[in-house]
C-alpha cells in the first residue's frame, strides 16, 4: 500500500544519465561515480562484518518523538480469588495462575488529572465470602446424621428456617450473582413480610448494625424493601427497620447501626429477622446483625464537593448501589475491602487495562531509519508495532480500541496503517515483500490532527488476534538518535584490552580481512580507469 503514490521505502530518485555518471572527488586522486560509491561503501561494511558484528537499535518508546500506539480497553474476570495479590490476574484454560503483567498489560492509566481514576469494579452481590453468611453466629440445631442427633450451624441461607408472615408472596432458595446461597422473597403484588426467627442477640442491640446485600428485581413505582429487627419482648414485639433507598432494579448496600433506627429505644434483643418486600422481589446475596461496626467494601476517587477547587479524595465505600469502583488496587481488590471479607472470591471483576508499546517484547516492535531523499528532515522513520492480547475461557473483553498520540507535525507523516486479523506479528521485511494484505490507511487523520491529539485508529480489537500498526514518519538526525534506543545492544567492548571491534579489527585475522576487502575494491577500481 502506498500514500500518495509512494512506495513505502520513499520515492525512487530519478537521475538524468549525466546526473547517474557525476564523480565524487577525493583528495587521493580517485574518481568514484555515485554508483561506484555504493558498490564501495557496500565492500568496506562486509570487510566490517568480517571483524565485527553490527548493532541493530531498539525503539525508545520514551522518547517525546515516539508513536506511542496502545490496545485500551476492559476486560470482565470471571473469578478474583483470595490468593490473587493483583487485578491483572486469572485463571488460565489449563488451571494455572496468569498474570495480564506477564504479557505486558497494565492497569489502564488516568486519562483526566481533574477526573477520578477508578481502574477495578465489582458488584456486592458477586462477592463470595463465608462472612455473608456466617449470621447467626453461634446458632445450632439438631439433626439426624448416621443414625446419630449431631448440632448442625444454623445459617440464614437456610430456607426452612423462614416462614411467610405477612402476605401471598413467597419466600425460597436461591442462588446469589456470586454463585453463593442465597434467600429470594417474592412479593404477589401487595406487600409480603418473610421471617427468620433463628436469632438470640440479648446484649448491645444499638450498637448493632443491620447489614444486607440485596439485589431488587421488578421494581414498580410503589415498590419498597425494608430489613427489620424484630424483639419479641413476651408477645409484644418491637421493630427497628432499615429501609433501602429504591431507583430501580439493582443490587443495594444497607447498613445501618439500630441505635440509630427509629424505635430503637426500646429495642432490648433481636429474636428474629424480617424481610419486607412490596411489590418486588428481593434476593438476599448477605444478611448479618452481629457486628458492631459497618463493612467497608474498598476504596473509591471522588471529587471533594466541599474544596474550593474540586480536588480529588477518597473515601471508604459502605452503602454502595450497583458497581463499586476502586481505587488503590495496587495489592490486589480484596485488599481494600474489609479485612472480614479474607476468604472471598469476586465473581466478575471488570477490569480498565491497556497494552501499550511500553509494554511489548522485542519481537513486537521493529524499527528501521532509512535515507528519504527529496523530503526535509530527509531520514524516515519505519516502525511496525504488533499488539495481541491473550485469551482465555475466564477473560471476557469490552471494547477494544486502537489508539494513539500524534507526536509529529501533520506534515511528517507519509504513512500510517494499521492491519487486524493478523496471526503472526507484521515485519519490515513482510511488509515490503507485500505479504501482507488488508491495511487500512489513517495518514490523513495524522496530517489533519495537532501535536498531542488523541486518535482512535479503529474500535474493532479482537482478543488471541494480532492487530498491527505501521508508520512511516520523517525524521530529523536528533531525533533518529532519540528513537533509537542502543542502551540494550550487545556490541561488546570497543577497547582493545577487552576485545569488541576495534580488538578484532587490530588483530591478525582482523588486518588480514580489512585489508583483502579495502584491496578488493581498489583493484576492482583500478581495472574500471
């Protein structure tokens, strides 16, 4: 593919057959033609190869000049567990702990210095942890196991430990989003009150907290859920309730300390749970009124309402409705979550990541700098980036895109292309051999953008696929020498004490090999006079 009717290498340069033939002079009296001149330069390189080996530059992504491509995107984990220590890992086809890093893949940066940067979120009601479903601490029952009466725990997730006061609803077994036990209570239109009589808390009622985690489904505008604590007080009971602030269907976090709770006061135990639930259904995914003190589910950025200038803040997440988005997950997810919460696994974490040049292997990214005669800067930059993201049964992404930065003047840019569907990684070498089809050109975007500019080359990434990119850009000598990175490059010493190519270069077989080469090409002069 070419850009403007240029071959990718640059325009060919057209010489008269007088211009072909004009001599070079040099001070020792012998006339080269520019032809003659090449086929020179290429006998003193292989009379080089002969005593050393050349240096091939990588490409200095850090440089201010560089194209700096990257795959952004988000991927949904189907499990995050306890022994995870990062958001980037998951559980391959073949049962082993990955690690996105492994690949290059990282957390997905701040775009917006002013604007939160939430990279991880999760739903409540996907967290399985034994602490939802731990209440009532302590609470046993018998039962009959091999033909002895043994004392079983008693859960809330138990449904024959429920009745329906209240209603024509029902009230059954589940399971929640997190794969867990859980407790449905369906209302038949008018209001349905489910009860969980399996409780006995007869100290610190109002230091208590009623802690659930709901999902609502077919809510209506009259709809209304309410969690209560029930004493029994000889006949007379008494309630405190939490009620959840309803918009829409979604998954709620209540949490409420009873002493806080209207009719609280007089509140002396807890003997039963119920569930109240008006003209919807309620999915119970964790219950609890054993602690005294309030879950934190992680750790969220948000805008400060009350500073002057919008700073940015955190703040600990309690009464969450829908997706908790988190901060601070350098140690992992669940690191930021209440520390009770030691044993979970989260079902679905949704992930903000991006692969981005910085992050690929050598074989990913090739660089040349070539000679682009009748252009200014007259060197050109040709560099190929190949992406590809893994895959997995346990990885599902969401919107892929291709993006980059433009880092040179509109006019540099000859051409810029990129290809997806590849199963190999793209070459210079494959690319000038036209072995590979289907690119599509985005030069004019570059030549109509700014310095600076955000650019979404395509939306269409598709993961276990090699999505490649290709540009050809001029360049000035600085900035060649920038974007070539040689830091890395195994030339070997260049002392004669240590050996390298000046070593070899002096030494006999190096005298020997220059000096067959530098005659060779005199001689073959000598006969063209």
């Amino acid at each position: 593919m070419s850009f403007d009717n240029e071959a990718r290498n640059g325009p060919e340069p057209s010489f008269s057959e007088d211009e072909t033939t004009e001599s070079i002079d040099y001070e020792h009296g012998a006339s080269l033609t520019r032809r003659q001149m090449m086929i020179a330069t290429a006998g003193v390189a292989l009379a080089v190869s002969a005593t050393g080996t050349a240096a091939a530059a990588s490409y200095n992504f850090e440089s201010e000049y560089a194209p700096t491509p990257r795959v952004p995107g988000s991927v949904t984990i189907d499990e995050h567990t306890a022994g995870m220590t990062s958001a980037l890992e998951y559980i391959a086809d073949d049962e082993s702990d990955a690690d996105y890093r492994d690949d290059g893949v990282s957390l997905a940066p701040r775009d917006d210095e002013d604007e939160p940067h939430n990279p991880v979120r999760y739903w409540p009601d996907r967290v399985d942890s034994s602490e939802f479903r731990a209440f009532p601490r302590g609470e046993t029952r018998e039962v009959e196991e091999d033909g002895e009466t043994v004392n079983e725990d008693i859960s809330w997730t138990d449904v024959d430990e429920w009745t329906i006061d209240v209603g024509a609803g029902s009230v059954d077994a589940t399971s929640a989003a997190s794969g867990a036990d859980a407790i449905v209570v369906s209302a038949d239109g008018d209001e349905t009150i489910a009860r969980f009589d399996a409780v006995d808390i007869d100290s610190g009622v109002a230091r208590k907290y009623i802690q659930a985690i709901v999902r609502v489904e077919d809510v209506g505008e009259e709809s209304a859920v309410s969690i209560r604590a029930v004493d029994a007080n000889d006949g007379s009971e008494l309630l405190a309730g939490a009620d959840v602030e309803l918009d829409g269907p979604n998954t709620y976090v209540v949490q409420k300390q009873i002493g806080e709770l209207e009719g609280a006061d007089d509140l002396g135990a807890i003997d039963a749970v119920e569930v109240v639930a008006d003209d919807c259904d309620v999915t119970i995914a964790g219950l609890n009124m054993d602690r005294a003190s309030a879950w934190s589910f992680g750790t969220t950025e948000v805008v400060d309402e009350e500073s002057d200038d919008d700073e940015l803040t955190t703040e600990t997440v309690r009464e969450p409705v829908g997706e908790v988005a988190l901060a601070d997950v350098d140690d992992g997810p669940l690191s930021t979550l209440d520390s009770a919460f030691g044993d979970a696994t989260i079902r679905d974490l949704d992930v903000d990541i991006e692969l981005d040049v910085g992050g690929l292997s050598e074989d990913a990214v090739e660089l040349d700098v070539v000679d682009a005669p009748r252009h200014s800067p007259d060197r050109r930059m040709r560099l190929v980036v190949n992406f590809e993201l893994p895959t997995a049964y346990a990885l599902e992404y969401n919107a892929l895109a291709l993006e980059d930065t433009v880092a040179h003047p509109s006019d540099r840019h000859r051409v810029v292309e990129f290809v997806t569907g590849e199963e190999d990684p793209v070459t210079l070498e494959a690319i000038d051999d036209e072995d590979v089809d289907g690119w599509v050109s985005r030069t004019v975007d570059y030549r109509d953008g700014d310095l600076d500019d955000e650019l979404t080359l395509t939306s269409s990434v598709n993961a276990g696929e090699v999505v490649s990119v290709y540009y050809e850009i001029l360049v000035t000598d600085s900035e060649e020498s920038e974007l070539e990175d040689t830091s890395g490059v195994a030339m070997g010493p260049t002392d004669s004490e240590s050996g390298g190519f000046f070593a070899t270069l002096f030494s006999i077989p190096g005298i020997i090999a220059s000096a067959l080469g530098i005659a060779g090409i005199r001689a073959w002069f000598a006969r063209r006079t």
